[in-house]
C-alpha cells in the first residue's frame, strides 16, 4: 500500500466509469485561470464542464469528488463580474469548510519533520530568489489572478509587507489546496504517478501565462516549481503543509518583489 493512498479522498474502489475525469479536471482548472484575462466564454465552458464531470461523479455515487468539482466551479463564479480578487479567499473558505464537514483528505494537515523537507524548502525557495534576481520579470502581485493594480503599495513598508504576507499566505494555500490535494486525489490510482504530477504540472504552469510569473518562462518554471511540490507532497504522505509553506515563501518573494520590498 503507497504511503499516499490513507490520504485519499474516500470512496468505493469500483467507480471506473470517470477515469477520464481527473485528467480533465486540471485542464478545466487551467482554462479558468487563464479564461479569467481572456475570454468570458473560456470560463463559461469551463465551468459547466466541470459541473458536468461532478454530477457523472455524483451518478458514480462519488458524493466526496463531486462536491470538491462542484466547489471549484462555483469558486470561479465571481470572475464572471470580475470579481477576480475575491477567488482565492473564496477558494480558501470553500475548501476549509469541505475539510471540516466532511473530512475527504485525512492527515492533510499533519505536519511531517525530516531533513528532506528542511533542505527542500531551503532548496526550491533559493531557486525563487535566483529566478527573480536573474529575469526581474515580477511586475505584479498578481499570483494566477489579476487583480488589477497593487494594493496597499504605498503606505509605508510595514502596512505593505502586512499585505504582501496576507496574499502570499491566501495564494499559496488556495493554490495547494486546489493543485496539489484536491486535484492530486481525483486519481484513485497510484500508478503512473509521475503522469499524473506531469499532467497536474503542466495545467498548473498554463495557469500562470497572465500570472506571476507570466509567459512562456512563467509556464515551464512554473510548471517545474508544481512538478516539485508534487514530490514534496508524495513525501509527506498527502500532507499540505510543507508544500504550502514552500508556495507561501515563493509567493513571498515575487510578491514582495512586485512591491519593491527589497529595494
């Protein structure tokens, strides 16, 4: 039995009819992050496919998988009005309340100590700041999302760093809860992981083309900062904690950067 496997999302063993779902779960995911700058018909779409994939879940009496695509979908409903901004703080309420009302992720919280994740965290966030200090490509604080200019920048470093440590935290934790827990757990298999975490990856890199950081570098760095959190999170047997905490301390940084804290 994987290490990962008790930290499932519970359900019968015999609900193969979808499959094909968790591989278009991320694309969906993907297509609304970037449909939120680009076309409101992308979302749209987007959107009632994932409805659709819940409610063949549902008929597959997968309750706990249709409630979490269920939530994904509505989370993004605001970036139809353009209430971009309010997604991951939405995001964030959304799944704490699935977790404590129904409990589909055990442990993802149960804090895992080794040198691993110490080296790996020291590890990935130097790689952040040589990223930053080499391409200087960070403009906005913008995470996935827009939200359209940078708030509280301005009015004195301690009120900005305040900010800048509230959206790194939101970010990071809506972020991993959604790309690295949720969608990870769509998959009843263990087999083919590093298919899986290449598909995750990817989608999580194409989430970023108008994001922080953007474009084609923004994608594939992007793409190898999910590919890792995918290992870390393996090795914490499911838990969100370290991978948060490394996202949190990335976020931290382009972020930061975006505020001209380190100036």
């Amino acid at each position: 039995m994987g290490s990962i496997e008790t930290a499932q999302i519970k359900t019968s063993s015999n609900h193969q009819g979808v499959a094909w779902a968790p591989f278009v779960v991320p694309i969906c995911v993907s297509a609304l992050f970037i449909g939120i700058s680009l076309s409101l018909w992308v979302s749209t779409v987007a959107i009632g496919l994932l409805v659709f994939i819940s409610l063949v879940y549902r008929s597959q009496g997968d309750h706990q998988r249709a409630y979490f695509i269920q939530l994904c979908a509505v989370m993004f409903l605001p970036a139809l009005a353009g209430w971009h901004a309010v997604i991951p703080l939405l995001g964030v309420i959304f799944f704490l309340v699935f977790i404590k009302k129904h409990r589909p992720w055990p442990g993802v919280f149960r804090v895992h100590y080794s040198m691993f994740f110490v080296v790996s965290t020291a590890l990935v966030t130097l790689s952040i700041v040589i990223f930053y200090l080499v391409t200087n490509s960070v403009t906005s604080p913008q995470g996935t999302l827009q939200l359209g200019g940078l708030p509280g920048a301005g009015h004195g470093f301690f009120i900005t760093l305040g900010i800048v440590l509230i959206i790194s935290a939101v970010n990071a934790t809506f972020e991993e809860l959604l790309w690295r827990i949720g969608i990870q757990n769509l998959f009843q298999s263990r087999k083919s992981l590093v298919l899986q975490w290449l598909v995750v990856s990817l989608c999580f890199g194409f989430s970023h083309i108008n994001g922080t950081p953007s474009g084609a570098l923004g994608i594939v760095f992007t793409a190898l900062f999910g590919f890792v959190l995918c290992l870390v999170r393996e090795k914490s047997q499911g838990s969100a904690v370290w991978v948060i905490t490394i996202h949190f301390l990335a976020d931290l940084i382009l972020i930061g950067g975006a505020y001209d804290l380190f100036v």
